[in-house]
C-alpha cells in the first residue's frame, strides 16, 4: 500500500455520518426553526376551532334500473335507453350543487348563510367496499364547527336524496311508459304485414310450415329407398325358388296350376279312377270276346261317356283353362295325376309365381312414388329460403311487441305501486370531534419542524466552503497525510504532562505537544513522510498553512520532536519572520536568531548558535527563532545567504523543519520552501475553506508539496481515546 492509499483511507466516515457531521455543526439552524415550526404548530392547534364529524348511510339503488341483474328485461330495456347505468354517474348527480342546493333551501331558515358551494365542499360521497368488492351502499360525511349542524345537515341531504329518488323514478317511468305507448303501433304494423306475406306465401305454395313439411318428405323418402332395397332383396329370392320349382316339376307355372287343381279335385279323381276300370273291363271283354262283340261295344261306350263326364269335369274346374287338357286322348288323362309331393311342388311353384308377380308389382310402384317425392323436394329449396325470409320477421315482430306489452304491464304497476325508496341504513347522529388532535398536530409539527431545520441547515452547510472534515482535504491536489485530533480533556493542560524541571510551569504548547493521541497522531504523520517517495533523503522541511490561526506553529513544534524521538537529530526553525510565535509559546528569548544570522553574515556557530528544549523534555531538540524582525524579511529571505544557511544546517542536522509564515497574502512561505527539499501544508478544519486551500496548492504548485495535514480532526482523538478504554477493560 502506497502513501496516498494509506493517507485516503484514513477517514472512513460514511455518508450519514458526513450528514449528521452537518447537523451537529448546523445545530442552531436546526434547533431554531425546529423549535420556531413547533411552536407555530403548538399555537395553532391550540386556537384552532374544535371540528366536529357525522356520517350516514343509504342503500342506494341506481335510478335507471329496479335491479342490477335484471339483465334484458323488459323494463331495463325500454324504459330509457339512452342512459348508462353506473353507480358513478349516480355519485356524479348526488355532489351536484343544483341538488344540494334542495338542501340548503330546507335550512335556511336554521343556517342563513349556508351556501351550496360551502355543503358541497364539506360534504363527502363515496361508495362503501367490503373486501375490496363496492356495494350498494354509499356512505355521506359532513364536516362542520358545530355538532348539530353536522346531524341536521345529513338529515336535510337525506330528505333530498329521497325526493330526489323518487321524482327520478316517476320520470323514467313516464319516460318509458310513452316511450312503449309510441314503439306498440308501429309494432303491431310490423307484425300484420309480417303475417301476411306469411300467410300468402303458405296458400300460394299449399303449405304449412316448409321445414316441417321437408323433413317429412325426406323421411318418406328415406323409408321408400329402405322399401325398395327390401323389395328387391325378396324379388332376387323369390326368383331364385321359382326357377328351382319349375326345374323340378318340369311344368310350367300354368301347367302345375292345372294339374294341381285337377289332382285336388275329388270327382275328377273319381273319374280318373272308373276311366281306369272301364279300360280294365274293355280289356278283359277283348281277352273273351271280339272286338266286335256288344260286351266289348258296350264297355267302350262307358268308357266314353265317363270321358265325357270327365271333360266336363275339366271345363268346370279349370274354366276358360280347360282347353289346354286333352282328356279325350289317352295322354290328357295323366294331367291331373299328381303325386303328394308333386302336388306341394307345385303349389309351392304357383305361390312363387303369385308371390314374384306381387313382389314386381310393388317394386314399380315404389318407384313410382320415389320419382314423385323426389319431383317434390325438388321444388322445397327454394320455398324454404323464402320461408326463412318471412319467418324472422314475424317472429321477431312478435316477441317484440310481447315484449313491449309486458313492458307497458310492468311500468303501469310500478308507477302505481309508487316505486321504491333509498333505505337508510345508518341514521346520522351528532357529530363526533374529529379535530383539533393536539397530540398528532404536535407530533407532525415536530417532524416538519426537523425536516425543515434538517433542510435548512443543509442548505446553509452547502453554502458554507469551509473544510469541515478531513474528506474535504482530500479534494485537494496533494494527499493526505494525516489527521491532528482537537482538544478533548478533562483537568486542564497542566493535568497532562510530567515535566522534567519541576517547579518550572510548562507552556501551553508543550502540554499540548506532550498530549497523548496528539503525540500519536504527529509520530503516524511523520512515518507517512518517511514513507512518502516524493520524500526520500528528507532533510529539510517547511510547515505552512493557507491562513494564520492553522496551528502550524504546534504542528511544526510536534514533527520535530517525533522525529527526535526516533534518534534524529533535529533543527526546528521559526522562519515566520513578521510575526514570530515560537519563542513566546517556549518561553524562550529572541534577541538572537534566524535574522541575525542572515543580516549579520557571520559563519554559523554551530550548535551554539541554537537554544535547546530539554528544558521542558527529555527530548534532544535544537530551535532557532526568528530572532529581531527585519524591516524587509522578503529581502532577507530571498537571498542567497538564505540558500548557504539551508544547505550548512541540513549539513549539521539529520532533519531541518521550518516554521514559515502563511501561504495567501505573503510571499515569505514561497521563498523560504525554494531553498528547501519539501513542504508540509496544514489546513485547520472548519477555519480555512476549500478555495482558499485551492488557491494555496496552486501557489505551491512548482514547488515539492509532500501532502496536508488535517488539523482538529474530532475521529482521530476519539479513535485513541476509544481504544485506551478498551485496552484499559481487557485488563479489568
């Protein structure tokens, strides 16, 4: 760590520090306004008039509606509907001064000059919230001097808002109710001429309702397809049994019919049966007589007349059918012949036939009424987009005027019931003091009063350039080398320092020099020095200041037995020519000193040319004061035996420190460092400002300006002090 790191991080104060720094050296400002804000406040409060506070409470419902949910109904939607509904507009209309001016009217006769401009100002609405969700409720505070004022104010506001209420309600509702009574014929127009055009759109077309009458269709439709599918499943399975029948019988449908009718007939069976005998009988006459023989004549007539029998038989089952038998041969004979199988054959064959011819016949029918339902729908489109263009119309047309004398209906039962009013759920009472509060007024004064003092004394210490602290040294062009600590004891100088003559009184310099956290403070500047690079081979040093009063003469006093302490042997010269201070505050004579020794021009005498200061300390150190004041020390200091002396007392002495007079005003400062190695500034803190520091280092800007030296630094001595009384409870 270098020696300006070192010498910046010495004073570590944090802001609020600097600030409270501020305040304590501001006290009086803020002590004074402070206490002038409080008083203010105090006597205010005091005289202020008591302020008294009443309140109430209505359930409000908003006058453009009976119910916030009534949602589209019929009264909500005809009775205005130019109006927006919100509880806000009603809170608007409650604070107008054309309604409390209602108020005002009703005490005038208690409270003559009450205004509506006065009411409105000290009369507050607002709309009561339960966790955060505004209900209907809103609550009126009156604020006034006198108590009964406050309730009979509420009473009168309350007694307007319910008029004001009701007379709202009887003109919306007679609003509303001319409003129904205009809209009702202009409505019913709509609805005949609706109707109409409905009407001759169903007779033109001969229809009901199209989309009924559609859906109908389709369906049939849908169910005839069905049909047909199923018709032609049974066609397909009739067909096949059919074709399996007639291959069995080997007959055609016709055929089996006939022999199915003659194998069934009983008297043709019979028939049947004596031909058979009489062929039987013909047969055996032949066997015994001729062929001409009557027995054989006789048998074949039989025979004959049995056929014929039987041909009538035929022509009286079968009918016009009964050509097609041959029951004269003897091949027409085997037609009717069927056996029990057969015989169910072809029934079987004729009931396929039947069934098939019956199957056919239906499916053409279906297909008949399929071609006419779909010849119908073909013309359904384009009634129902005309049906849909007259239906709305007419329903709407309804519902509205439905809607409009529901309306009517319910607006002539309100405006008969009366309506209804605003409850009240809080009455208002007399009124409560609210104020003055002595207690918080105070209070507040007391904050503003600190705020303002605090501000106050801000803006006075900004104001204010001089160097408060050692952070403002920093702001100079050279480091800080360290800090002084200001005088902080108990007992008096002479309760500080042992001295080595007793009954010889120290001088106040020397018991400053001899205090304990001052000694350590100069012992930590002077290692700094050492430190420093800008210092190596020190051997002479002057100590100066931008003003008189900075305590360089102590500082300079203290350096120099700091470094006596450390073995060196050390000159301390008191160079301030104009105004000497050294010798008085030792105690020492000076009639022989730095003037002498540059007027004269007389080669040094050595040590003996100086006074030593074991007198009061054990420490070796040599002085030389000033000596008698010249008339010019300008002159005297600028020449050249000025230049020789330095160079023959840094030969005589391991360290040479120069008390020089103030840097601003004078140029002795600047003459005296020329002819040294380096220079020492001290600034004092809350005696010089920064400008005049600036103005200072600028001056000393060619020359070898080491770093400053704060001078009364309260941190410093309550550091040391802090740490005596630590080390003194570790031994407890």
């Amino acid at each position: 760590m270098t020696v300006g790191n070192l010498a910046n991080t010495v004073e570590t104060d944090p802001g609020y520090g600097q600030l409270v720094a501020a305040l304590f050296r501001r006290k009086l400002w803020l002590l004074g306004i402070f206490l002038t804000v409080l008083s203010a406040v105090t006597i205010y409060t005091l005289l202020k008039k008591p302020i008294y506070q009443s309140s109430m409470q209505l359930l409000v419902e908003p006058n453009y509606q009976s119910k916030k949910d009534s949602g589209a109904g019929s009264e909500n939607q005809f009775a205005d509907s130019n109006v927006e509904i919100d509880y806000s507009t009603q809170l608007t209309q409650m604070r107008s001064s054309q309604l409390l001016q209602k108020a005002v009217v009703l005490l005038q006769a208690e409270y003559p000059k009450l205004e509506a401009a006065e009411l409105q100002k000290a009369l507050v609405l607002t709309q009561v919230e339960e966790d955060k969700v505004k209900t209907k409720i809103f609550q009126a505070v009156y604020t006034s001097d006198d108590p009964e004022k406050t309730q009979k104010v509420l009473m009168a506001v309350q007694q307007v808002y319910k008029d004001y209420n009701r007379e709202q309600q009887k003109l919306r509702l007679t609003r509303g109710l001319a409003f129904v009574d205009e809209q009702l014929p202009l409505v019913e127009k709509q609805v005949d001429r609706a109707e109409d055009a409905m009407e001759r759109f169903r007779k033109s077309q001969n229809l009901v309702d199209p989309e009924v009458q559609s859906r109908a269709l389709i369906d049939a439709l849908s169910n005839l397809q069905k049909e047909q599918q199923t018709n032609q499943a049974q066609i397909r399975e009739v067909q096949g049994r059919y074709q399996t029948l007639q291959q069995e019988l080997a007959l055609s449908p016709q055929q089996a019919l006939i022999a199915a009718r003659l194998s069934q007939s009983s008297r043709y069976q019979s028939l049947l049966n004596e031909i058979q005998k009489s062929e039987l009988a013909i047969a055996q006459q032949r066997l015994r007589f001729k062929a001409a023989s009557p027995y054989v004549q006789q048998a074949i007539d039989q025979r004959q007349r049995q056929r014929d029998l039987l041909a009538a038989e035929v022509q009286r089952i079968l009918g016009n059918n009964a050509a097609q038998v041959n029951v004269k041969g003897d091949g027409g004979l085997s037609v009717g012949q069927l056996s029990a199988t057969d015989l169910t054959l072809a029934n079987a064959l004729v009931d396929a036939q039947v069934n098939l011819v019956a199957l056919q016949g239906r499916a053409q029918s279906l297909n008949e009424a399929e071609r006419s339902l779909q010849q119908q729908l073909r013309r359904f489109p384009s009634l129902l987009a005309e049906y849909g263009r007259l239906q709305p119309n007419v329903q709407i047309g309804r519902n509205t005027l439905q809607q409009l004398l529901k309306a009517r209906q319910d607006i002539a039962l309100e405006i008969a019931r009366g309506g209804f009013d605003w409850q009240v759920v809080e009455e208002p009472k007399l009124g409560k003091q609210i104020g003055p509060n002595v207690k918080q007024n105070i209070l507040l004064g007391a904050v503003a009063g600190l705020m303002l003092g605090s501000v106050a004394a801000f803006i006075r210490d900004t104001m204010d350039d001089a160097v408060h602290n050692a952070d403002d040294l920093k702001q100079v062009a050279v480091p800080l080398l360290g800090m002084v600590p200001a005088l902080q004891y108990e007992g008096g100088l002479a309760a500080l320092v042992p001295f080595r003559e007793v009954g010889v009184p120290a001088p106040p310099i020397m018991q400053v020099i001899h205090w304990q956290p001052f000694r350590e403070s100069l012992d930590l500047i002077y290692k700094n020095i050492q430190l420093l690079p800008s210092a190596a081979g020190l051997r002479s040093l002057v100590v100066t200041s931008a003003l008189a009063g900075e305590g360089k003469s102590t500082i300079a006093l203290g350096l120099a037995i700091s470094a006596a302490r450390l073995h060196q042997r050390v000159l301390l010269v008191d160079a301030d020519l104009r105004r000497p201070s050294l010798h008085q505050q030792l105690d020492l004579p000076n009639n022989y000193g730095l003037s002498t020794l540059l007027t004269r021009h007389t080669p040094l005498r050595h040590h003996g040319d100086f006074q030593p200061s074991h007198r009061y300390t054990d420490i070796p150190l040599s002085i030389l004061t000033s000596g008698p004041t010249p008339t010019d020390p300008a002159q005297l200091l600028s020449a050249e035996r000025m230049g020789d002396l330095v160079q023959a007392l840094e030969q005589a002495y391991d360290l040479i420190i120069i008390d020089a007079p103030p840097v601003l005003g004078i140029v002795d400062a600047l003459l005296t460092a020329s002819f040294c190695s380096s220079m020492v500034l001290v600034g004092r803190i809350g005696h010089v400002t920064r400008a005049e520091l600036t103005q200072a280092t600028a001056l000393l800007s060619k020359l070898n300006v080491i770093g400053v030296i704060a001078n009364g630094s309260d941190l410093t001595a309550n550091r040391y002090l802090s740490y005596e009384r630590q080390g003194q409870l570790a031994t407890l």
